[in-house]
C-alpha cells in the first residue's frame, strides 16, 4: 500500500453518510427495507485474501490492518473487527478514529461498557466527532446511564444542530426518564430539520401518554 494511504482512505470515508445508531433499535424517519438484499461485496475471500497476504508480509502495516477491520466490520464480523482494530492500537494508541471504530464494534457486539470506553478514549483526540457522541450516548442508554446519555447526546447536537437521529435519541432518552415535556421540546426542534423523524418520536411520545 503506498504512504500516506490510510488517511486518503479516513477521508474518503468522512465523506460517506455515516453508520447512526438509534435508540429502541429504531432508525427514524427510514421506511422498511421491500427489495431483495443486495449480496455483501465485503463477504469475498478474493478482498480478504489480498489484504491478509499483505499482513503476513508486513504484520504491522497499519494501512492494511484497517483495512481488514474495516472489511470485517463491513461484513459483520465484529469479533475479528475488534481484534484487528487493537492490534493497531498495540501499534499507534493515539488514533482516535481507530478508538471510535473499536467503540462501534463493541456496541455491535452488545459490550456498551468497553464501547463506552473506546468512544471516550475517542473524544480525546477527535472532540468535535458528532457521530462519535451520538453512539456514546446510545452506548450509556444500555447502561441504564440516562444522564450520561443525555449529556452525549446533546453534545452531539450542539456540534451539529440538524442531526436528526441524535435528536430523536435525545427525545426518546427523555421519554425513557419519564420527560414528556422535554420530549415534546425536542420534537417541536426536530420538526425543523426532518418530519419524518419527528414524526416518529411523536408516535412514541403519544404511545407513552
């Protein structure tokens, strides 16, 4: 791999709609899949293989390692993801996009404890991540931390104003700590930046009445 290819790849990457957690398993204002489910391009032993071949020769090579835990958390291998991701921490501890992928991982992994500690290890070194902060904050919810959550949360939201789906996990959050009226709040706000997802939280704020 030539030099400098693991930052052109984190870059190519930013620019690509970013993978969103959503409280209650929800992701808001998304209508239900009805076509057939495209096959994985990521699930070829051919894109693995060249990858690995590339390891065995240079085991530490931090270009190729992310690259194959990007390959595994792409086919929703998040064990190997995991592994792979700390064998490159082992490496450069100080990569914090690396902190953010591992917390992601783990969260897939339902382990909200060590995604939790990734995602703060994370914010050390890229602190104005809003997707980082959303996903912390659903990663405390499965904590049973509803203050954390909402700290994260709003957090999120203050680094970017039309994040949707940290709104609607802000309200659902305020839903779960008996808030209604700061639920309310949050919807009237979300209404200005997607209908659909305010939508949604309206249908579960009206459920909780």
């Amino acid at each position: 791999m030539k030099k400098n290819s693991l930052l052109k790849y984190l870059a190519a990457i930013a620019l690509l709609p970013a993978a969103l957690f959503v409280s209650c398993g929800k992701e808001a204002g998304k209508p239900a899949p009805t076509t057939a489910k495209a096959v994985n391009p990521y699930s070829s032993e051919s894109v693995f293989d060249e990858v690995k071949k590339t390891l065995e020769k240079e085991p530490n090579n931090i270009d190729a390692l992310f690259h194959l835990a990007d390959l595994y958390e792409r086919n929703s291998q998040y064990k190997e993801a995991v592994d792979t991701y700390n064998s490159i921490l082992k490496i450069k501890p100080d990569m914090g996009y690396v902190h953010f992928k591992t917390g992601t991982a783990y969260d897939r992994l339902n382990q909200p404890e060590e995604a939790v500690r990734e995602f703060r290890k994370a914010a050390k070194y890229i602190p104005k991540n809003p997707v980082l902060y959303n996903n912390m904050g659903v990663a405390y919810g499965k904590l049973g931390k509803c203050g954390e959550e909402i700290s994260a949360l709003k957090k999120a939201i203050k680094l970017r104003p039309s994040y949707s789906s940290a709104r609607y996990n802000l309200g659902m959050t305020y839903l779960k700590t008996k808030n209604k009226k700061a639920a309310m709040k949050t919807y009237e706000e979300l209404k200005e930046f997607d209908e659909g997802a305010a939508g949604s939280l309206l249908k579960e704020i009206n459920s909780a009445s």
